[in-house]
C-alpha cells in the first residue's frame, strides 16, 4: 500500500519541527477519500512496510521514520539521500 501525505496538523500550529505534528492527512494511492491519523499510527505503517510519500504534482519525496533524542518517533522526507522538509510545508489540516 502507498499514502500520499497532503497535509499536517501541529497543536497550536506554532512549532516548526517534526516532533510538534501530531496528526497527517492522506490519501490511499488509487482511491479518493482523505482521511486524517494520529502521527503513531502512520509511524507504526511505515515502519511495517506501508510507502508514505509527498508529492508536488510531479515529483515525490518518500517519508522515512527517524526518532529523536527522546524517543519520539515521526516521519520526515528524503530527498537526494538527506533528510529534508517536505511535510512542514504542508497546509494544516
């Protein structure tokens, strides 16, 4: 299975990290219904094999899963091999 991830929610909508995201929005390749999950939950996908990606339209950045120094696990982009920001540029949903 692959997710498009078209959108963040970050409570309060301030912070600008990874960690701050709490829910993604994303729709199924192939189908047309958006649906919004708990950061844990896609994590826990991915991690199982699920592609998480973001897509301009015409290129896509795949998610990897990093955890940081406490132990909080979240998703980031990989573009050209380096982590880069994808998913914070992303509207709030």
């Amino acid at each position: 299975m692959a997710i498009r991830i078209t959108g963040i929610r970050k409570p309060g909508g301030l912070s600008n990290s990874h960690t701050a995201i709490s829910h993604y929005r994303w729709i199924e390749d192939g189908k047309a219904i958006s649906t919004i999950s708990e950061r844990k939950v896609v994590v826990d996908w991915v991690d199982g094999g699920v592609v998480a990606y973001v897509s301009d339209g015409v290129n896509k950045a795949y998610c990897g899963v990093r955890e940081n120094e406490h132990g909080t696990r979240y998703l980031q982009t990989i573009t050209n091999g380096k982590y880069s920001d994808n998913l914070l540029s992303l509207p709030e949903c």
